[in-house]
C-alpha cells in the first residue's frame, strides 16, 4: 500500500506538470509558483527527481520584483531548495531587500507575513533582520491573536526554540479523535491545520497523543488519483498531498 501510495503520488504530480515549465493546480490549470513548489516537495519526498531544465526555465521566467510576498517566498525557497539561489542578479536580491525591509518598518502585527520575510531574509544570510523580527515577535507575542494552529506554525517558524511552552498544551489538545487536527480545540479536522501542529511537535520532539488515529485520518484523505484532499470529503490538491506525505515520512507512519 504504501509503495502504491507514493507511486500514485507521483503519478498525480506529474499530470500536472506543464510542458513550458511549472505545475497547475490541475492538468488544465497554468502553472503557478505555489503549486510548483509543492510538487517539488512531493517529488523529493517520494526520492523522484524533477525535470530541473523545465523547471529552470519556469523560474527565469518569473518577474519577481511582482511577486506578493507570500508568491516570493516560495520562489526563493524553490530556488534554494534547487540550488538556484545564486543565479539570481544581485541588483535584484537587492531590490526585494529593500522593499521587504520597507514593509517591516510599515506593517509588524501580520505574523504570516513576518514569518515569509524571515524566511526570505534567512536564505539571503541576512541575520540582522532575522534577529530583529524574531525579537518583535516575542515581545509582542499577545498582539498576533494567536489562537489557531496556522498562526502557531508561523510563530515557530519565527522563533523556533525560543516558542513558549505553553502553547504546548494548545496544540496536543487540538487532535481530534478522527485523529486529525482542527483550527483550534474542539474545530473540524483538515489536513492543513493537521500539518501545522505535526510541524511544530516534530521540531520540538514531541508527537501527537494518537499516531494511530493520525495515520487513520490521513489515509481518509486519500483519493483514486494519488492526491490528498483536505478531508476525507475532499479533492486533492498538491498542498494537502505534501502535507499528508511530510507526516507520514517524518513520523514514520508509511511502514
């Protein structure tokens, strides 16, 4: 079952490669910088190597300078994970510094957002700035509204080691007995808010309480295509399919 399960996911991925570079969200869709991101990561987690020219010439293709910091995230994290980072023309890297510390300086209370410029700023080996919105973070912790797992997952990208303990509780306590995790306690199950605690418990060596009723939950995601959905209602999209195959590989539930 498993054997088949990443081989499917392989299948599922590759219909949704496009012949001028990239993945779409389905076979017919254009390709975009999240979707080809997450079909990356399913392909490296499934040991399956990706067509490094076809995706070469989807990422040069990319006006950058455009990009929402959200979309730009990833594509330096795309090239990084690609070994690409270099290729990027320096007044460019510097241009998108410029404006992401211009955002900073404008807006500190959007946690996503903060966590994506960390991000960006970490792969560039700006640790200053890395520095700084970590310290913002933590001393303005109760502004951010914390309260759903997403926000939580944002918050330990930010400060890692340094995320407070007692958010522990918080997170554990969100699994539901299908095994899944909602947005908060007592929430409907998703695959996302599922990846977002597992990411968390796993950088801070703990697991969930139920690993069993974990693997269940998943693999009730799982459609005939190869993909999985957010729940077990759910169509597949590549994001909730590398979701669901991080947990299984990093908790070691595909044996």
């Amino acid at each position: 079952m498993e054997v088949e399960t990443l081989n499917k996911s392989i299948e599922f991925v590759l219909m949704r490669e496009k012949k001028e570079g990239g993945f779409g969200a389905t076979p017919l869709l254009p390709a975009t910088i999240e979707d080809t991101y997450y079909a990356v990561k399913i392909l490296y987690l499934c040991n399956y190597s990706p067509n490094i020219e076809l995706l070469k010439y989807f990422l040069f293709r990319q006006h950058i300078l455009k990009l929402s910091i959200k979309p730009l995230t990833k594509y330096f994290k795309l090239l990084n994970y690609l070994n690409l980072l270099n290729t990027l023309p320096s007044y460019v890297v510097t241009k998108c510094k410029n404006n992401l510390k211009a955002f900073i300086l404008e807006d500190l209370t959007n946690i996503e957002l903060l966590c994506c410029i960390s991000e960006i700023f970490e792969l560039l080996g700006v640790k200053d700035i890395i520095l700084e919105i970590k310290k913002q973070a933590l001393s303005q912790i109760f502004s951010f509204n914390l309260k759903t797992l997403k926000s939580f997952y944002f918050l330990y990208k930010i400060v890692k080691k340094d995320f407070p303990v007692k958010f522990l509780n918080d997170i554990l306590d969100s699994q539901n007995p299908d095994g899944g995790f909602g947005f908060f306690k007592g929430t409907t199950s998703y695959m996302e808010n599922t990846y977002y605690a597992c990411y968390i418990l796993y950088y801070l060596n703990f697991k969930p309480r139920n690993l069993i009723k974990l693997k269940e939950f998943i693999l009730s995601c799982y459609n005939a295509d190869g993909g999985f959905g957010r729940n077990s209602q759910g169509i597949s999209f590549l994001e909730s399919t590398y979701h669901a195959l991080w947990i299984f590989k990093n908790f070691n539930l595909l044996k």
